[in-house]
C-alpha cells in the first residue's frame, strides 16, 4: 500500500522512465555524425579532408550532449526534492521529454546548416522551450501543487523557483535573439551556458548543504 | 525467497524493461524528421521551406508521442494495482510491446502519406489493436487471474475493466473508421483522443482517492 | 557493505543492464521496416502494393521479437535462482547479450532475402549459438559455480540444466539445418519455436510451484 | 532524508542513467551493419561474397563491444565502492559518458576504413581518451574527494588508482602509436586488450577478496 498511502502516484518509476528517455536522447545524437563516403581509392588525406568538414557536426553534438546533461542533472535534483508525484506533474513532465526527445533534430540541423540563421534559432529555441517547461514543472511542484518535503525553507524554494525562470529560459533565449544579428556569436553563446552550469560556484553560506546541492 | 513466495514472477523487473521499452519508442519516434538536404547554395528562405514541408511528419510525431506517453501512464497504474504478475500477463505484456514498439511504422507513414486513406487506417489500427490488448490485459489481471491486490473494492475493478474497454479501443476505432470517410476528419480526432486522457476529469466522489488515482 | 558480504558481484545492476539491452534490441528491430517511398502522386493501390512486399521483413520482425522476448524472460528466470553473480558469470552474460544485440542484424537479412538458403541459415544459427551460450551460462551457475541458491533440489537444477541444453539449441539447429533441404520449411518451424515456449505446458506434479516457474 | 544525510547526491540514479548509456551505446553499434543491396537476382554465392566484405565491420563490432563491456564492468566497480557522489564525480562522468557515446563513429570508421592509419588512430585515440578518463574519475573519488567506503585499506585504493591510470590509458596508447607505423599490428593490439581484462588473473593474495574483486 506504500505506493498510494499519501494519495499520490509513486515517484521512482517516473524517474527511471525520464532517466530511460534522457540515456536514449543522450545516445542517439551521435548518430547524426555519419561516417563520410569517399570514392575510389581513399588515402588519409582525403579521409582527413572529410573528417575536418564534419567538425561543425561534432561541435553541434558536443553542445546538445552538454545541454541535456544539464537537463539531466537538474531534473535529478527536482524530483529529488519532491515527496511525490500528482498527474499535474506526470503530465509536465511528458510535456518536458517530448521537447528533450526533439532535440537529435535542431542538433542535426544546426551541424547541416551552422551558418543559416534559422537552424541557429531553431536550436536555440527548443533548448529555450525546454528549460521554460522544466521551470514550469519546479513551479508546479514547489509553489503550485506544494508536493516537495516538508522540511525545506520557503526562501530556498522561492529562491530555486525565481533561479529556474531566469537562469535557464533567460540565457537560452538570449542567445537565440542573438543568432538573428550574429550566427557566430549566437554558437558561441550557447557554447558557453553549459559551462556556466558545470563550473563550480560559490553558493551563499546560508543555503544549508542540502539546499546548496539542489540548486 | 521473497520473489516467489506467492508463486509468482516479480513485477518489479518486468515494470523496468517495459519502461525500457517505452522510453525507446518514444525516443526513437523523432527518428523519423530527417533535416532536409538542400542542394547548392542554401539560404534561410529555402530551409524555411523544407522545414515546412516536414510539418505533416511533425504532427503525426507528437501524436504518436502522446498517444505512447498514455500507454505509459495506464501501462503504470494497471501494474500498480497488481499483487505479482503470472505466466499469462507475462505474455501477454510481451504482445502489448509487440504492438507498442510496431508505433514507428505507422507513425512514418502517417507522416509521408498523411492524404492516404490507407495509412491512416494503418495507424488508427494500430492504436486500436494496442489498446484492445491492453484492455485485454487489464480484464486477464482483474476479472480472470484475479492478481489484483486484495484491499480493492470489486465495483471499482468491474468499473475500470469496462472503461478500459470501452474509452481506448472505441475511439481508436471510431478515428479508423472516419478515415475511410474524411481522411482529414480521422486526423483530427486522432490529436483529440490523448487531450480527453491528458486534461483532468471529474470523478466521481464514490471511489477512494486511491482508486481515482488509478483510472 | 551488503554488496560484497558474500564475495561476489551484485546481480541488480547486471539485470538492470541485461534488461536495457533486451528492450533496446527488441524495440529496434522496427527500424529494419522502412516506409515505401512511392514517386510521382501517391495512390491508395499502390500504397498498398508496397506495403504488401513488406510482408516478409514484417514477418521476420515478429519472429525475432518472439525469440528475443523468451531469451528475456528465460535470462530474468534464471537471474531470479541466482544467490549473486561472479566474474565467469559476468563475462558469459557479456557474450550472450554480444550474440543477442546480433540479433537485428539476421532479422534484417532473412526481411531482405528471406528466399535465400544462406540468409535462412544466418537467422537460425545466431538463434542457435544465442540458446547455446545461455544453456552454457545456467550450467555454469547451476553446476560447474554453484551460485544458486541453496533450497533448489539437485534434481530440478540438474533437470533445467539438460532441459536448457536440449530444448533451445537443438530446435532451433534442427530448424536451421532443414534450410539446407527446404528454406520455407525452415521458416515455419523457425515460427513454431517460440509457440512452444509461449503456449502453457503441463509441468510435471513433482516440481514445487517454485520450480515449476522457472523452467 | 536519506538522499542527502551524508551531504551528497544519491549514487543509484547516476547509476541507472550510466546503465541506460552503456546499454544503448553497445546495442547501436550492430547499427552499422547493414544488409547488403544485391542487384537483379540475387544467388547465395553473390550474398555469402557480400557478406565476406562485411567482415571488417563485424571485427570492429565484437571489438567495440568487448571494449564497452569492459569500461561497464569498471564502472561497475568503481560505483560499488563509493559512498555516494558529488558534484565533481557528477561532472566527470557525464565527460566520461561522452566519449563513450562517441565510440559508434570511430567503431564505423574503423570498419569502413581499417586499412588507413588514420582511422585506425581515430579508434584507439578515443579508447585512450576514454580510459583516461575512467582513471581521473577513479583518482577524484578515491583520493581527492575521498568519497569511497571507509573500510577500504589505503594500500589497496592507490593500487588501485595506480593500475587504472597504467592498464587501460597505456595500453590503448601503445596500440594507437603502433599504427601510425603498422595498421595491422594495431588492430590485433586492440583486439588483444579485452582479452587482457577478461581472461582470469591471478591477483595477489594480500588482497581481501572483497578488494579483488573489484579490480
């Protein structure tokens, strides 16, 4: 009766599907970099010639591999914190993996076409929509549906849910707005927000270790 | 000997590779929006318009995403409701997949013929026959095996088995059927199919919080 | 330290990744099932004449799930009778899921050439070597590692074992052996196989319940 | 509360996720091999001649597999002995997980082009990376974050960070160097490491057995 003691549905398979489809999204992106065809004879220095055109491929990959690795690690920490999940959220977060599964397509797009402004927007778009959706979700679960454990501080949920707006949505969108002057510098843009998240950072001392983990 | 104390198999490993199973298809599904290949110079105007040739197969992508993710959610709360799982759910689970992990097929071809009676017939069938099975399999677990757990009242099972039944399977086979009639109208109803699952319903005050939960 | 308390391996993350192998495998083998392209304007007939050429890869795709689905289901079960897991174990499960993840590739070619003798016999021979290696890996366990637990009778063991080694690899080598005389021949028993692990048998009274699900 | 008692994250979603990668990594890798095209009527000596030409790439797929079996075995291990995982582990394993879910482009490479230097030297280079990789992860968790279990002998842990920076990084570097002078030589290196890491060894008996296993 665990399951549905506290009139909820249980967490732990939510997660392991989620965790399923951000392996699979996570994997199949590799598939986009073919391996280059080449006629007659071939001799390492075509093969060479061949491999430095797919490097905008590669960059694109490296990119998108980053960006759900984010995703990934972030919703670990959100359902991390909740006690359970309600079908508001359930449904969020199908709403969430539909966008992340559309990601092997702007990847693709964007390591095709890197100078056309609009596969610039269309990747930088999807990875906006995600974290606005994802954003959603910590709303929903933290100050919407009130389903995270008890014994976490009103400031720190404020705090995490002000921080997944602006943080994510924020800088994706800002470099999406940035590929309609610039192409160059929007790829760059987007190079640089994982490592924004990846780099460690100095969290304020009166977040609680456990709050400073899940932010 | 926890595993076969009530001489059954343990569902816990059969929740996880039909999880696994799930999370492939819906992955997988994107699989088929391939970015288009343009010839010679390529300008955004062009790419613009490739891109909304692949409108059709977008749509039928996000169907078919939402139609799986159902499947997911009722495959979830059917297996919650079970004490363990026997030979005959074992397999029967296998068919269900079967049916299941065939959705890329129609899928494509919905996306490339989505003016052809036939393939949308072939993939209003397909949901129909993958709904019919897991009624099938809900009716083998509640009425037939009785393997349900034991604290559930007989009216909300009877009740479950009949709507299983009727929601899925019908209105899969109404859509089906309208194809060979109004190809477009078929189309339609089939984006309106998982929105009546996905928005929240009134039910009735009789069932337990419990066994709202799970319908 | 539970893990190690009994100088062995933890069986849970073997299983979980046995499993994601199987279901990765089994939701591949769609993939082989292109969608027509038909040229100039599309007609319903000749949709349906192209789908109708898919017969054979359809065909092909429903046995090898059915094969895949009862290599699952006999792994899970012998998994269930394991104490834990040492490294010779490992390694052999690393070999049956090499010869597994095989699979789609037999598949594929028996779809394509499903009239040549050589494509038949490659099918039947990866079924083969796949039921060889795993009655090889449950009289590693049973007999020769002795890691089963300890309140299974000598003679069930024994008995699943020689079961183990006749069963699987002698039918399907029987099966790929008549391709050499007859291709269509080999094709339906190929088909008939898994029908005799699916369907229910009468297992003899002698076995405790217990032992009567593992076989 | 127990996720994060220690001040950590919790190690069995990482887990779960890793598992998901390493399994669709080496299911995908069968991918590359595709059933050959014969024109007009095809006969069983023309199928079995195309079949021969896909022996390179059948080479390179037992070696990659063997190669990912092994990197999932050490993971495996690694994880075992952890107490839990923090941010920095966190990190490195999702730069781990790339290089892995890079291997399906060098596997194809090599199966395509296993008679050019350079392909050969684009394989062993990303098992270098990848395994030097694998020992900074191990080198993190045991002696700079010092997250491992707390009955682990000091002697045992540096040995075994000692053997997981020499075994794995020098051995496939010595293979990729080899090919810059002998393609061939090369390729039976890299198909002789696994064999290394697989067949039994003796390991000295200082060691608990606990500790042996999980070198």
């Amino acid at each position: 009766m665990k399951i549905f003691r506290t009139g909820s549905l249980h967490k732990g398979r939510i997660e392991a599907f989620s965790d399923g489809v951000f392996a699979i999204i996570i994997t199949l992106l590799i598939l986009e970099l073919k391996v280059p065809g080449l006629e007659g004879e071939s001799h390492d220095a075509e093969l060479a010639g061949a491999l430095i055109k797919l490097l905008p491929k590669f960059m694109s990959w490296v990119m998108s591999f980053a960006m759900v690795s984010i995703f990934w690690v972030n919703h670990h920490r959100l359902f991390n914190l909740l006690k359970h999940v309600d079908n508001g959220l359930l449904w969020l977060n199908c709403l969430f993996l539909l966008l992340l599964s559309f990601i092997p397509f702007p990847t693709a797009l964007l390591g095709e076409y890197h100078r056309e402004p609009l596969a610039v927007v269309v990747f930088g778009a999807t990875m906006t929509l995600a974290s606005l959706v994802f954003a959603w979700m910590r709303w929903y679960a933290v100050l919407y549906a009130k389903i995270v454990q008890d014994d976490l501080s009103v400031t720190f949920l404020k705090k995490s849910v002000r921080q997944s707006f602006l943080l994510g949505p924020f800088s994706y969108l800002a470099a999406t707005l940035t590929a309609l002057v610039h192409v160059t510098g929007a790829i760059v843009l987007y190079a640089l927000i994982p490592l924004y998240f990846i780099l460690p950072r100095n969290v304020e001392d009166r977040d609680s270790t456990r709050e400073r983990l899940a932010l």
